[in-house]
C-alpha cells in the first residue's frame, strides 16, 4: 500500500487530506509540523510527502530541506500546499526539493489525481 505523511498545522486541513486520501485508498499518517514529519520520515518510510508551508516549530521549506537532506535522506516525492501565492512561492518549494507546489484550497479530486501521479503510478492500490 503506498504511504503519504500529510504534513500541516491545521487539523481541520490534515483532516481533509487526511479523508480524501484515504478514500482513495492511501495508507495515511498525519504530522502537525515540519519536526514531527522530519521524525516520522526517519523512522518509516514514506512514498509521499503532502507539506504545508506555514507551521510552527519547523515550516515546510525547512521540513522539505531536512528530508532531502543526508540526514533523512528520503527520495520520496513532496507536495507542497500552501495559501501562500506571491511570486516566488513556488520557486522557493522547488528549490527546497519540493517536487510540486499548488495553491490552497485544492480540488478533492486534484489532490487524489496528483499524490497517484507523484507516486509514479503506484497509485493507492499498490
């Protein structure tokens, strides 16, 4: 079964993703900042990472950088979500290692389209 950790400091947006995936048939775990994604990375392995930018503790540019980093070492697909639009936004997730960048809210069957597409077809039944 394939595994995404969904990252993100509102419980009711981890909720969402959370359920969507899930019916989808995702594996999903939750974290509710870019520290507990960085120590659930280190100890399970993950297929997906869906990451918010704005959390406290540890925000998503420095979560993606840390999973990419040798410490973690994970090769595992990200998705950055964020409200945040500016320009540059999304040059900042890619530069961190992000594999793409979408803006809040995301389209229920989008999110599910892509986190299948981001996970090189293993998709949910995998």
């Amino acid at each position: 079964m394939t595994r995404v950790l969904v990252v993100d400091d509102a419980a009711t947006v981890r909720l969402y993703h959370t359920s969507l995936l899930q019916e989808a048939g995702f594996e999903v775990a939750e974290a509710a900042n870019g520290l507990e994604a960085v120590e659930a990375a280190m100890t399970t392995p993950f297929d997906l990472f869906v990451v918010d930018v704005n959390m406290p503790k540890m925000n998503g540019y420095t979560c993606v950088e840390t999973l990419r980093s040798e410490t973690v070492g994970t090769a595992a697909p990200v998705l950055m979500i964020s409200t945040e639009d500016r320009p540059g936004d999304a040059d900042r997730a890619y530069q961190a290692g992000a594999n793409l960048y979408l803006v809040k809210p995301v389209d229920a069957e989008r999110l599910v389209r892509v986190a299948t597409m981001l996970t090189a077809g293993k998709g949910p039944a995998a």
